[in-house]
C-alpha cells in the first residue's frame, strides 16, 4: 500500500518571479518579430520579382506584414474554440436579447455525471471539431482594398468578410447584434412538369399558386426571428419584398466557400432546403454591417462596375460579419495602401509569412515543453522523492503543451504516439 504511486504527491517546482516570466516572454516576442520581418521580406522581394513589380517598397511593407501576420497568427488557433465558443455565444445571445427585447436562450446546465454527455453533444453540434486542417492559411481570408495607408491595415479576429452587398436599398446594411440564417440553393417557386398537368393554364392562377408557396416559404423562414437571411442563389421578387416587410436583409448569391465560413464563424448550418431550416440551424454575430470603399486604380486594371483596361476609380462593396462567437476558428484582413497589383504581390507575402508565425508559436511552446519537463526532473533529483516520479512525466509534460496550442487532428497523432 505504501509503495502505491497514487498516494504520494509531488512536490511543485519552485515557481518563478513573475518579473523574469515577463521578461522572457517579451524577449521570445522580439526575437520573434525580428525574425518573422527578415522572413517578411525575403519574401515580399520573391513576390516581386515573379510578379514583375518593381514598384513595391519592401522596407515600408516588411513591417505592416509582420504585424499582420502575428496577429493573423494569434486569432487562429483551432483549439481554443472548444473552450471559448460558449462564452463568446452567450455574450452574443444576450446582446441580442437587449437589443431586440427576446429572451435568451436558457444556459446549459452545470456538468455532471448525468449531463455531462447532453451538454457536450450540444456544443460539439454548435460548434464540431472537425474537420480542422494543419494549414493556418485555410481560416484566414484576405481582401484587398486600394485606398488609404498601409498603416490602415489591421486583422478583424472572429470576423467574415466578402464582396456582397444587401438585395434591396431599403433593407438595412448595418446592425448589431444578428441572428444569420444560411441557404444553399434558391428561395423560389419551381413549376413541375407531369404529363398529367394541363398544357393551357391561366395566368392569374399559376401566379396565385406561386405567390402562396412563397408566402409559406418565408413563414417557414420568418419563423426563426433571422435578421440576416444568406442564399447561394437567388430569391423571387415577391419573397424579397415579403422579406423586407418583416425587417430581414437578403443577400444573394453567396459562394459555397463564404457560406460554409459562415457557418465555421457563426455557428449556423447550411440548409438545403426551407423545410430543413430548425432553430438549431441558426448562427449569430455580434456585428453586421456593409461598407463601401473608393478605390484608386490604375491604367489596365478590372475593378467593379469597370470594363476591361479603364483606370481611375471604382467602388469596392464589403459585407462584414464581425465578433461571431467561435474564437480561433478564422480571421479577415484587410489590406491597404496601394494599388491592386501592388497589393496581390503583398497578400502572397502576407500568406507565407502567416504560416511562418503560427508554426513558429507551436515550436516556441514545443521547446518550451521540453525545459519545463526538464526543470521538474531536476527539482526531482534534488527532493530524492520516493517513490520516484514516472518516467512519461517529460511525455505528460509535452502532451499537456499540446493539447493547449495544437489542433485537434495533431492530438491525436501525438496521444497514440509512443511517449
């Protein structure tokens, strides 16, 4: 019984002055950045040169870059969306509570041996940890605005943004707190064709069959109270219009890619159809809003609303969706300060130097995994505790770093690792 390793306890290590923990810190942070600028613009000058575009000033970009890329780096981070994904939704729920004077939603029960199944069901299903990708440069979207000062660029963590704008002027284009309900396909009346069907019909009646299936379709819709109503495709006039009296903002045409961020960022399911649309399927962000930019181009660039070689300026629409609740599950940055052309050679040096900074965070805690496990054996050695510690404490050490910094599909490759 006494020679049970169960019974005995370790000793901790002696902790250290929190001053010299700062200290290191902030020195790994500037070594760091020196090295990510270094990285910044060796590669800013690579994108140059196989772009052809001599015109661009690495010294004033390596350290927007580095900036960028750090920050970038920081927001993704898979592994903390488990964790953080239900605060940051509960915060959400309340704000739109206040705001639209709803009850929110009751909160989850405390965990128990008897919940504890229930409510981890329930978050996996909001928020599902798959399928998670090593590459950090799948959660980051770039956009690139010409106008303004490089300076003006800065990273937008939890937030989704692409080029869309409302389907109606007279839909709102800005609010706060938002309950977003995604779409796939279209929102319209489809005419079936049987060869029992009459061949000559009236008008007025096949009008009126239509109006009534969209009138049950946007019920089925309204419903689930939306505010922001996101279709791959297309709505009918008539829908719209009904839409718009209820108060909801329609966007249309939304890619798969950007619907299926939505639905990472939000915490919404794409439907298929109307009739698949629950209360479960619902996602909700902190912020809403559609913005335009004036943009400067130059003699031979497309823009929007522009033909093919004209210059001068044009109009860049952005829809944003910012403070949703999942936390480390993407990012958007906007790039500012040049021209296009200029700003494409950067975004290709921005994306390298993203996937530069969030492997270099993993390796800083990997070695610091290991000077921590070699600290405690040390403090071992010296105590002479008996019974002595295991020998997998360094192996314990380093799956307990990354558990807390890696994605899930690394944990797993390092949990059926030997130690």
């Amino acid at each position: 019984m006494l020679s049970d390793a169960e019974l005995w306890t370790r000793p901790p290590p002696a902790p250290r002055a929190a001053a010299e923990v700062a200290a290191r810190r902030k020195r790994r942070g500037e070594l760091r950045a020196r090295r990510l600028e270094a990285f910044a613009r060796e590669r800013l000058e690579a994108a140059a040169a196989a772009a052809a575009a001599a015109g661009v000033d690495v010294d004033a970009w390596a350290p927007v870059v580095t900036r960028l890329a750090m920050d970038a780096a920081d927001a993704v981070r898979p592994s903390r969306a488990a964790s953080s994904s239900a605060s940051a939704a509960s915060v959400v729920s309340n704000d739109l509570a206040a705001n639209q004077n709803r009850q929110p939603p009751p909160a989850p029960p405390a965990a128990s041996s008897s919940s504890s199944s229930s409510s981890s069901s329930s978050s996996s299903s909001r928020f599902p940890p798959s399928p998670y990708v090593m590459d950090p440069r799948e959660y980051v979207k770039i956009k690139r605005i010409a106008t303004g000062d490089p300076r003006d660029s800065r990273v937008l963590p939890r937030a989704v943004v692409f080029r869309r704008n409302v389907a109606h002027r007279r839909m709102a284009s800005s609010r706060g707190a938002s309950r977003i309900v995604l779409l796939a396909g279209a929102l319209e009346y489809q005419r079936g064709e049987s060869p029992a069907a009459p061949r000559l019909s009236s008008m007025d009646a096949l009008l009126d069959q239509e109006h009534e299936h969209l009138r049950a379709a946007v019920a089925r819709v309204c419903d689930l109270a939306p505010d922001v109503l996101c279709v791959e495709r297309t709505v009918a006039r008539f829908a719209q219009e009904l839409l718009l009296e209820r108060g909801v903002s329609v966007v249309l045409r939304v890619k798969t890619s950007a619907l299926r961020r939505l639905a990472r960022s939000t915490g919404a399911s794409i439907a298929a159809a109307v009739d698949e649309l629950t209360e479960n399927a619902v996602g909700v962000c902190g912020e809403f809003r559609v913005e335009s930019h004036a943009e400067t181009r130059e003699l031979g660039e497309e823009g929007e609303g522009e033909d093919a070689g004209g210059g001068g300026g044009g109009v860049k629409t952005l829809m944003t969706f910012d403070k949703c609740p999942a936390v480390g599950l993407g990012c958007s940055v906007l790039l500012k300060g040049a021209s296009a052309r200029e700003l494409g050679v950067v975004k290709t040096a921005l994306r390298d130097a993203i996937v530069w900074a969030h492997h270099a965070e993993r390796e800083g805690a990997w070695l610091a995994a290991f000077a921590t496990a070699a600290a405690d054996d040390d403090d071992d050695d010296a105590t002479s505790e008996w019974p002595p510690p295991p020998p997998q404490s360094r192996a314990v050490a380093i799956r307990r770093v990354l558990f807390s910094h890696w994605s899930p599909y690394d944990r797993v490759r390092v949990v059926n690792a030997d130690p």
